[in-house]
C-alpha cells in the first residue's frame, strides 16, 4: 500500500521541484573586468550543468547581474556554490543573493 503522505504523480505537489535563485550583481565596470575571466566562468558553469547542479544561468541584458537556478540542499550551499565562481574571485559579482523557488519539473 503506497506511503499516505508521499504525493502521487497526479498531485500537483509532486511536479515542484524546490531549487534555489542565485542573483549576482555586477559590479560598475564589470563588463570590462569579466572578459579575462568570461571563459572560465562559463566553463565551470557548464560543468555544473552537465553535472546537473545547475538548471539554467545567464546575465541580464541591461548588464546589471546575472541569475542562475541551482539544486542545493540550503541558501548557504547555494550561495557557496556561487561564491567559488571566478566572478566573486575577481570582485565582478559584488553582491549574491539567494531565493527559494519552486520550479515545475520537466516531464510533469
């Protein structure tokens, strides 16, 4: 007899994904500061994404920051995982917030 408390695929619940937003904001001349760096950044990113920790990443187009959603099990894991990027490293992102975010998973 199936788990009273688990959710069945038909409920809705079951079909949220809880993962984290990570905003970074970038500094002034962070359009400048980033090229050295931009490769690296990307590379690591999309290792993370391969690996599956990182659902989606990119900058805002007025180059204000950048969002990226990650599966981390806290804020804390989410922001450390971020803080480890070259950007925090070579102060290109000069703040980085965190939000919880329930995210409709693929193939529901």
């Amino acid at each position: 007899m199936p788990d009273a408390a688990a959710p069945s695929p038909a409920d809705p619940a079951a079909r949220i994904e809880n993962v984290w937003i990570v905003e970074g904001t970038y500094a002034p001349d962070a359009l400048e500061l980033r090229r050295p760096h931009r490769a690296e950044h990307l590379d690591r990113l999309a290792r993370l994404r391969d690996a599956g920790i990182v659902i989606e990443s990119g900058g805002y187009l007025d180059g204000s920051g950048s969002l990226t959603m990650v599966r981390a099990d806290s804020e804390e894991a989410a922001l450390d995982l971020m803080r480890d990027d070259v950007y925090i490293r070579q102060g290109i992102w000069v703040e980085l917030r965190a939000r919880a975010f329930g995210r409709l998973r693929d193939g529901a």
